[in-house]
C-alpha cells in the first residue's frame, strides 16, 4: 500500500524523471486502469499516467506467475504464509 507522503513523493519523482527524460522502468501486476484505486486523486493519477504513456514502451507479459509455480513445488510446510495457493 502507498501512503499518502508516499504517493507525494511517487508523483513527483515520476514528473522529475519526465521532465529531465530520465530512463524509467515500472513493472507491475496491475493495469493502468486500477492505478486509479490505488493512487488517488484522479486529476494527478491522469497526469502521472499521460507522462509515463508518452514516452513509454509497454511489455504486456501474460503467462503462468514464475513465483506461483516455484511456490507450488516446495512442501506446504515451507511455503510462506503469504502463499495461499
């Protein structure tokens, strides 16, 4: 979860590194559209997002989770208790 100084900080790292066009690498598990869940408020979730989409290069990577596999082989008793799978 990103608090609310977190995200102050966020956005103006991402305006920083737009505006000096600084290399950026995101990766996430969460689409655009649910960023607005996450980071509020709307106005400064669409400035982020038209930045960070301007200069971008999108890899969609769909597939089996490497992490729930790994997970998957290990005995239950040594999985994390995180892993509900």
């Amino acid at each position: 979860m990103i608090y609310r100084i977190s995200k102050v900080e966020f956005f103006k790292l991402m305006k920083e590194r737009y505006e000096t066009r600084k290399p950026t690498i995101i990766m996430t598990n969460l689409g655009f559209e649910k960023w607005y869940d996450i980071l509020k408020p709307k106005d400064m979730v669409d400035a982020l997002l038209d930045r960070l989409r301007h200069r971008c290069c999108i890899i969609d990577i769909n597939g089996d989770s490497l992490q729930t596999l790994f997970m998957s082989h290990l005995p239950e008793k040594d999985r994390p208790s995180f892993f509900f799978r």
